[in-house]
C-alpha cells in the first residue's frame, strides 16, 4: 500500500471508531466516516468492502489494542488467588480508562444484527487462556466457591468475559 494509502486507510478507521463507539454499526453512515476522514465514500468500500466488514475490523483493532495489557494482566494473575476478583476489577478498570470506547464497541457489536460476536469469539478466547488456570488455582485454594458448571467464562463471572453475546445460549 502507498504511504498516501495507508493515511487515508488509517483515517477511515479513526473516523470509524469514532462513529461506531457513538451510534454502532447501523447508526454510523459511510458517508459520516468518509466525510470525518476527508476520505471519499468509494475508498472506504475500496479498503473494506462494507460497512459491516469496517466495523468488524475496528472491532478487532480495538480488541487488539485492548490484548497488548496482556502481559500485565497475566503477571498480576501470578499473585494470590483470593485476590482474583480484585485483579481482574482493576484490570477491566484501567482498561476502560485507556480505551474508553472499547466498551461501547463491544456494547454495540451485542445489540446489532449482524453476528459481529462471532467475529469477537475467538479475539475473546486469550483473556480466557490467561484467566482458566489462574481461576482452577483459585478454585482448588478454596478462594472461589465450587459449583456445578462453575467456568472462568461463564455468566457467573461476567468481568473477564469481555464480549459475551446476549443473543447466544
């Protein structure tokens, strides 16, 4: 892609984010993206294809952005289990405050038509790797209740799931 290209592109999906945090997917115009980017309606379809498939692509950016606070997550899950609900609040937390429009990306994604939560699925699926075995551990401590059917992303522990679709069973 030519450097002018990849500004442009680049433009399209901060403009996108910005549009699609405040009204989703089905409330953000292709034609307010391209106007907020000084982009042209046909270079946003060129670059993406749709406005559905723009707004999966932000919604893995954002995801993307979101995952590089990994690290620190994994290494605050290296402490005592019984703090879990303590770490994983003040993770979510520091989270929102560095990516405030990631939730309501997410918030979006769940109440729009179009299964974008399949899209998120799988993105979702390493915050789990580094919560399941700090959650087995706490649970084998004792610092989690043991029930039936009890799973680090089940809806009995809403937090760490950070894109459970309401539509799913």
């Amino acid at each position: 892609m030519q450097k002018r290209a990849e500004i442009t592109h680049g433009n399209i999906l901060k403009a996108a984010r910005k549009l699609f945090a405040k009204y989703g997917c089905h409330g953000a115009s292709v034609d307010k993206i391209a106007n907020l980017a000084k982009a042209n309606k046909q270079r946003v379809h060129a670059y993406f294809g749709s406005k559905s498939k723009l707004f999966e692509t932000v919604l893995i950016d954002a995801y993307k952005e979101t995952n590089r606070g990994e690290a620190d997550l994994r290494r605050a899950l290296n402490a005592d289990p019984t703090e879990l609900t303590r770490t994983l609040l003040s993770h979510f937390i520091n989270l929102h405050r560095k990516h405030p429009d990631f939730w309501r990306l997410i918030t979006w994604a769940n109440l729009e038509d179009e299964p974008f939560h399949k899209t998120v699925k799988n993105i979702n699926a390493g915050i789990m790797e580094i919560v399941r075995p700090f959650f087995e551990k706490a649970k084998k401590r004792g610092a989690i209740p043991i029930r039936r059917g009890l799973k680090p992303d089940s809806t009995s522990i809403p937090v760490p799931n950070r894109c459970r679709p309401c539509a799913t069973s």
